[in-house]
C-alpha cells in the first residue's frame, strides 16, 4: 500500500513539473504576443489622437471649434442700427413715413463694406423703377392692406422718385392726386 | 538603424501632441457671446409676406448661396376653394426675383417663406455618419463643411427639404440661421431686410424677446408636426393647404 502510494506521488510530481517546464518554455512566444498587442494598441491611441481633431466630442457627435469657425464668418449686411449712426438725417426722415419699418440695406444692398470704410466703399445708385416694384408690384398673392400698383399703369415707365420720395414715401405735397391714385 | 528606430518611438508620441495643437483651430469668434444662453428659432407671420424676395436675395449674398440653390425660398401658393389638399405652389428661382403677377381667379393666394427649421430631434443630424451636422447648445443646426464628406444622407433625411449639395465644395450645404450674425448680436440677414417684419429671429431662452407673448396669443403652427422634428420656425397664420 505505502509502495503503491510512493509511486503514484512520484508518478504525480514527475508529471507536474514537466508540465511547468512546458510553460515556461512558451513563455516567449506570449511575451512576444504581448509585446505586438502593446505596440498596436499604442500605435491606435497615437494614431486616434492625431486623426480625431482635438475638439470632437466637445459638446456632442462632432467638432466644436467648428462651432467658432462657422461664427468667424464675416458679415456682409451691416444692419440698420449701424447706418443709422452715421445717417441720422434719413433715419429722421424715415421715422416720418410708413417705411420706417423697412431697413435700410432691403433696398441699398448689403454694405457692411461701406460701412466698414465709408471713404472708399460707396453704395450704388438705385433704380427706383426697379427697386420699389419689387415690393409694390401688384400680385393677388399679397396681403390686401399692402399698398400695391399696377406699375405699367401707375406712372408710365416714371421713376417712382419723380414724385415719392423713397424714404418717406406719401406725397404731401399733391394730396389730391395721391387720393386719386389710391 | 537601431537609433533611428529609437529616435522614431520617442518622436511619434511628440509629434502626436504637437498635432494636437495644431488642430485646437481658430479662437472663438464672439467672446462675450455664451452659447448656453440662447436658444434660438424663428418667428414667419404668413398674412405679412408680400413675396418680395428680399429674404432670398439677402441669404444669397450673405452666404455665397451658388446661383439656383436656397437656403430659403418662398412659395406661393394658390388654393382654390375647399381643395385644400391639392394646391397649386410655384417658387420661380426660389423666389429670388419676385413673383409674375397672375390673376386672381377666386382661389386663395398667399406667400409662405420656407427655410431650415432647426429641429429640435433634426433627422439630418441624426443620419450624418460622421458627425460633419450637429444642434449646437444654442439650439442651430449647423454643417462643419470641412468634416463633411457629401454623402447626402442629410439631405435626404429633411422633410422640409431645406439641404442641398454645394456644386462648388461638394458638401451639404443649409441656412446656419445667419449663425455668423447672431452670435455677433445682429439679426439674420433675411430677417434684417424683410421689409414687412413677417420674419422675425427669436431666442426662446431670452424671456425678454417679443416671440413669448406673440407665441401666447397667436395661433401659431410649425410644419409637418407628424415628423416630431422639434421644429423652432413658427407659422402665424398657416393656411391647412401648407406641407
């Protein structure tokens, strides 16, 4: 029995560190194993960082600095409050007629040039004919209080200035004329 | 060699940082502007529109709009007595030059203005596989055209088919909602030169902006509301016949 028993514990450890040996002798292809996964995951981390911009994910799903470069734009109409720093006499004007409402740069354009540089940026002559049409054309699709003409018959190809002034538009001076048109 | 390939190893993780810095970008543009405190949307009073045109011509030029694409337009709609579901809507060059005068033949006629409606749950942001379109924290839809790739997913995805692919860059392309103007404290450009002010820039978050007490008393639509986009441009006045 205790013979029996020697045997199998001999038997037992002879087994036991053979298979250790084994191991170790696999040791190097997992460290080289190892070794490759380390390079490629540090390669992924370099790599994601110099790919991905630095601002992703700032705010959500995407670039933030991207956020400040579509703000960086400039701007090409000035907007009213600006002309009227400089023009208060048509703004003054203006604030007598019903077109105070419409801002300056609907009918002179964008300007934020000349108002940027007044000196060298001047703004173009407008064709009333043209200008005042746009909005005062008759159509059936306007709203009905909205003063419209038939311009064809209305002047007969006159600039609208011969007798509106644009900034203040109701003729003051013919009222009986400006009924009669009406 | 094997110096060279030391040297490599501690160069990579360098040149990783310094580009790092390289793409922090431009500064931001506005700095007194805080992208929390606003949340902006737009106000159109249909019964104002006079279909002018200004808006289209205005957003063209303020944007570099390419010839034949909008980023708003307007239509014009003609409803003849109950065919509310079929109306007849025309939009000759978005707009841009005004509309022919037609005859009134007893139908209903009116403008609509259209334009992005900076959804809330916007399905093109939702759809862009890159993160190129995004909702910014002050409530705009926005397209980082140096990140698009032109898939036109995005433009697809928008019911209100307000996306178009710029010919020129070859990137989806939308109205930013002026977004360079108002951080700056302007308005839009479209809202700046509507002369009847049936356009108007709101910023729901400012309890001070005059959009609260029109929204209170107005009955006021937004498109397509079966999308549940979230849309933020509110009709005043919308006629049932307007998709």
């Amino acid at each position: 029995m205790k013979e029996h028993c020697a045997i199998v514990g001999a038997g037992s450890a002879g087994k036991f560190s053979a298979g250790t040996v084994n191991l170790f002798k696999d040791l190097e292809h997992l460290i080289r194993l190892a070794a490759v996964m380390v390079i490629a995951v540090v390669a992924f981390v370099i790599l994601r960082a110099a790919v991905v911009p630095h601002s992703f994910g700032e705010y959500g799903h995407y670039r933030g600095d991207a956020i400040g470069e579509i703000a960086a734009r400039p701007v090409a109409f000035a907007g009213h409050d600006t002309c009227e720093t400089c023009h208060t006499d048509v703004a003054d004007q203006k604030k007598l007629g019903k077109h105070v409402v419409v801002a300056c740069e609907a009918c002179h354009g964008a300007l934020a040039k000349h108002a940027d540089d007044p000196g060298s940026v001047q703004p173009k002559k407008l064709d009333t004919a043209v200008v005042c049409a746009r909005c005062h054309e008759a159509n059936s699709a306007k709203p009905k209080g909205f003063p419209q003409v038939a311009t064809a018959d209305h002047s007969g190809g006159l600039a609208c200035d011969t007798c509106h002034p644009p900034h203040r538009p109701k003729i003051e001076t013919a009222k009986t004329a400006a009924e009669g048109k009406k | 060699m094997d110096t060279t390939r030391r040297r490599l190893l501690v160069l990579l993780p360098a040149a990783a940082v310094a580009w790092k810095f390289v793409l922090a970008g431009t500064p931001e543009a506005s700095p007194n502007y805080t992208l929390t405190g606003h949340w902006w949307g737009m106000l159109i009073d249909i019964p104002k529109c006079i279909g002018c045109g200004s808006c289209v011509r205005a957003c063209a030029e303020e944007n570099d709009v390419p010839e034949s694409y909008y980023r708003t337009w307007i239509e014009r709609y003609h409803v003849t007595d109950w065919h509310i579901e079929r109306p007849k809507v025309e939009s000759p060059d978005g707009g841009k030059q005004g509309f022919p005068p037609h005859a009134d033949d007893g139908g209903k006629n009116f403008f609509v203005p259209k334009l992005c409606n900076h959804c809330v749950d916007s399905p093109c942001t939702q759809v862009c596989p890159v993160g190129a379109t995004f909702v910014t924290p002050d409530g705009v839809v926005l397209v980082d055209k140096s990140y698009c790739l032109g898939c036109r997913y995005c433009i697809q995805a928008c019911p209100y088919g307000c996306r178009f692919l710029n010919p020129k860059t070859n990137t989806a392309e939308k109205c930013s909602l002026c977004y360079h103007r108002i951080t700056k404290g302007l308005t839009t450009a479209c809202c700046e030169v509507c002369p009847t002010g049936a356009r108007q820039l709101a910023d729901l978050k400012n309890p001070k902006d005059p959009i609260h007490e029109f929204l209170r008393t107005h009955t006021v639509q937004v498109l397509k509301p079966h999308m549940a986009t979230g849309a933020k441009v509110f009709y005043n006045g919308m006629d049932g016949s307007v998709r």
